[in-house]
C-alpha cells in the first residue's frame, strides 16, 4: 500500500543519509519474479512519487556531494541481479554476461 516515495523515506533515505556520512550501505530486494522488486528499485519518472530508489538516493548522494565543504567523495555504486545462482551485472554494458 505504500509508493516508492514513502519507501524511500522510511527505508532507504536513513541508509543513504549514514553513506553520506562514510559508511557503506546495501539495499537487498528480495522476492518472488513479478514481485515489483525492480520498480521498486527503478520507479517511473511520473508521477514524480513514484521515482524508484535508486534515482532517490543518487539525487540524494549528489545534494549532499554538492553541499559539502572540504571534502572528497569517491561514489560508487553496483547494481546486481542474482536469479538461479547467476549473478549479472545490471549497470554493466552487457547486462547478459554472467559475472564469475
């Protein structure tokens, strides 16, 4: 019963707040297919409450990156799907190709 926005705001955004802090962070979506793990994760442009995670957090990390003062940031970030013991690499340029 909940929209991406409100995901986000319980769930992730006190993740996302503590690596902006400088610890690392992991958000595990879990499920059966069909489930909305990727749009969860993903969400759609409009209506703009349900922009998925990911976007959330980026724009999230990038305001914080944006604001802070004499600091460095080195962002990185993996997006990995794991189905019937294959692991592939989402932001990858071949998202086919299994990882070892």
């Amino acid at each position: 019963e909940h929209n991406t926005e409100q995901i986000y705001n319980e769930i992730a955004y006190p993740l996302v707040e503590s690596v902006t802090e400088g610890y690392n962070g992991t958000i595990f979506a879990y499920g059966q297919t069909g489930s909305g793990k990727s749009f969860t994760m993903q969400g759609i442009v409009d209506p703009s409450t349900q922009k998925g995670i990911i976007p959330r957090a980026f724009e999230h990390i990038f305001e914080s990156v944006q604001c802070a003062e004499n600091a460095k940031f080195l962002v990185r970030a993996s997006y990995l799907e794991i189905y019937n013991e294959d692991i592939r690499d989402l932001l990858g340029a071949d998202t086919k190709q299994k990882l070892e």
